[in-house]
C-alpha cells in the first residue's frame, strides 16, 4: 500500500532500552504531525524489528539509539530499501508527514 494508506505509516524502533524515552519523544512528535504511529520498544535486535515490521508493509521505519538520542537525529529506513539514512528528527517528519498525504494533497 502507498504510505497514505496503510494503517501504520511509521515505526520508531528503539536500538537500545536507554533510547526508549527518546524513541517516544519522536512518536509523539510524528502523532502531532498526523502520522499514524506506532514504537516499538522491545527488548529485540534491530535487525529483527526492521525484518518484521518490513515483513508488514509499514512504509517508513525510524531506529533510534543512543548516537540518535544525542545528536536527535533518526536512522530512516524506507520499506523496500535497505539503506537507512540519518537525518534530523524534526525535518524527517515534516518529510515523511508530506509524503503521506494523499496524492492530491501533496505539496510539491
């Protein structure tokens, strides 16, 4: 499904237990940008959480760890890709928000 339609748009997937407070910081701020959202907080590898929630179609994955927490940056991965980019939390976003919009409500 296009981002606009799936039911999960995003991920925030904690790297580290010392990363949770933070992984909720930016799932809070993609809730307000009205992204729907979900973190995962589990004590699992990454790799792990990427594969499955990849396995789920969820068409953007934000891991944030310690290095992300500091610099408050997030590692995206988009669903069909296997690069991640770090980026700035905030602009990231606004971003991911434009692109999950419905295609006649995009700005371009």
């Amino acid at each position: 499904l296009p981002a606009w339609l799936a039911p999960v748009q995003v991920v925030v997937a904690s790297i580290t237990d010392s990363a949770n407070d933070y992984a909720r910081y930016v799932a809070g701020v993609a809730t307000e940008a009205g992204l729907r959202v979900e973190t995962d907080l589990r004590n699992e590898k990454i790799s792990y959480k990427v594969r499955e929630h990849s396995v789920m179609k969820v068409p953007f994955i934000l891991a944030v760890g310690g290095r992300e927490a500091e610099a408050r940056t997030v590692a995206l991965r988009r669903l069909g890709s296997n690069h991640q980019h770090v980026q700035d939390a905030i602009e990231t976003i606004a971003t991911l928000r434009n692109e999950s919009l419905a295609p006649d409500m995009q700005s371009h």
